[in-house]
C-alpha cells in the first residue's frame, strides 16, 4: 500500500471531490512530513495533534486535521478515535459597506472588472460557485443564476439586481461569451479562472480603489449579507440567497451585528406611556 491507495479510496469509495482530496493531501503531507513516517502509531498522533492546540492552531484547522488521520489510520488498520473540541460561535469580524462596494465597482477599469465585482457583489455566491458559473445558467431577463454543483455538491437559484444584469450584457457585449463556457476566463488562454485568480482580481480592483481592508471574494459575501440585514431584509431572505442548509448559519449576522437588532426593537417596542 502507498499513500497514493489513500486518496484513491477517498475519490472511489467515499466519493469526495478532488477540492476535498487535495485538503487532505496538502493536510497528510505536512504531518507524516513532520512525524517522518506513513505509518504512525497512536501515540505520535496524539502528540502531534496535542501540540497543534499548546500552539493554539484554529478550531477548522485542528478539525479538519483530526478528520483527516482519523480517516488515514483507519484505511492503514490502525483506527483511531480523537476528542472534537467544542466549536466557537464565529463572529464577523469585518464586512464592507454599500459606499465601499460602490467605490470598487467605480474603480474597475473596464467591463470585465466589473462584471467579476457586481456578481460577486450583487449575488453573494461562493468562490468556487462564481468561477464554475457558466454564460448559460445567467437568466438575464429574470436576474436568475442557476448555481449549479454548489457547496455539498447541490444545486440552487441566486438572484442579481437589475443593475448587476445591466453589467453583466454590458461584459457579454465586449467579451462575446459561449453559452456553454465559463463566464470569466483568463484573458490570454481563456481558461477557467482559479481561486488564485478571483482573490488577486478583486485584491487588485480594490486597492485601486483606495479601501484599506482587506478584500477577497467571501468578504462580498458577508457584505451582501449585513447590508440585506440592515435595509431590513429577514433572515429566510438571506438563507436562500447565500444558499445556506440551516438557518443557524445565517444567525452568525445576527450574533455579529446586534445593532440591527436593537434598531428593530426600538422599531417595534410597545409605547405603555
């Protein structure tokens, strides 16, 4: 057996994608390098994980960690069974205004730097979903889009504005697109865009714009979120706009920004004077 059994019984027999066996590659790699061996006993396992929380690593990091040698012992036969540490409430710590957003799209230099900041802006939709988004699943008419294999492999309806579908004709007018290819590709080979890709795009529209923050695709995400919130949209809206399976997730809002709260408390409190 070599490790390589390992990521094939991922793909074939568990049926994970290749984003979720590349995780756990980049994850083993690092480990076995560190403890200099592909098969480690159950104490240097231990030790090693015991280390990465003296060192006060982060929960998702130490999780995802955990999940992946408990999964790579079990396939060598030497099953192990480790403690899950409790999971923080997140928080949002940061997120981007209407003015700020405004002033990036103002700072794009052409229609496709555009395009890239009004979908991600407007829509909400993840990384991955936005690169795999084809010029096909755009209803323009109806500021439809079709997510197609989303987040669990699920497919979902986002909406844009009218403003975002008038970005969008204006990009497909300079940038003829094939209703089957993806709708941002790299400029000189036309290949799919890369998470790599996305982040320094939007890094670099952003800077230009002079917003000190930093930027990348999810903080539009989380943008688009609070300032739903704080115009007053609820939070089932916002659920089947980011796609989320569990209203809970969308909560994190709430927990983050509890003036929206107060703001409706003072809205709808009983007058008893």
């Amino acid at each position: 057996m070599n490790i390589e059994d390992f990521y094939d019984y991922l793909l074939v027999k568990l049926g994970f994608s290749d984003i979720t066996v590349k995780n756990y590659q980049q994850c083993l790699t690092k480990v076995l390098g560190e403890i200099s061996t592909l098969k480690p006993t159950t104490e240097q396992i231990e030790k090693y994980v015991a280390e990465m929380r003296r060192k006060e690593y982060s929960f998702s990091h130490i999780r995802n960690t955990t999940v992946t040698l408990e999964r790579y012992m079990g396939f060598i036969g030497r099953p192990i069974k480790l403690a899950r540490m409790k999971r923080p409430k997140p928080i949002i710590k940061d997120t981007m205004t209407e003015g700020e957003i405004a002033r990036i799209l103002a700072a794009s230099k052409n229609s496709r730097e555009r395009a890239i900041i009004a979908v991600l802006a407007y829509s909400g939709i993840r990384n991955k979903e936005f690169r795999n988004l084809k010029t096909g699943d755009i209803d323009l008419d109806n500021g439809v889009l079709k997510i197609i294999s989303g987040k669990g492999n699920k497919d979902r309806i986002a909406y844009i504005s009218r403003e975002c579908g008038k970005i969008i004709s204006e990009y497909l007018r300079d940038y003829p697109r094939n209703g089957e290819g993806f709708l941002i590709t790299t400029l000189v080979r036309s290949n799919q865009y890369t998470g790599w890709d996305l982040r320094k795009r939007v890094k670099v529209v952003a800077k230009r714009a002079g917003i000190k923050k930093r930027v990348y695709p999810h903080l539009f995400r989380h943008s688009l979120a609070t300032n739903m919130l704080n115009k007053g949209a609820n939070l089932i809206t916002i659920m089947n706009q980011l796609g989320h399976q569990d209203i809970k997730t969308t909560m994190i809002y709430i927990r983050s920004f509890p003036q929206r709260v107060q703001q409706e408390y003072q809205f709808y409190v009983p007058n008893y004077l």
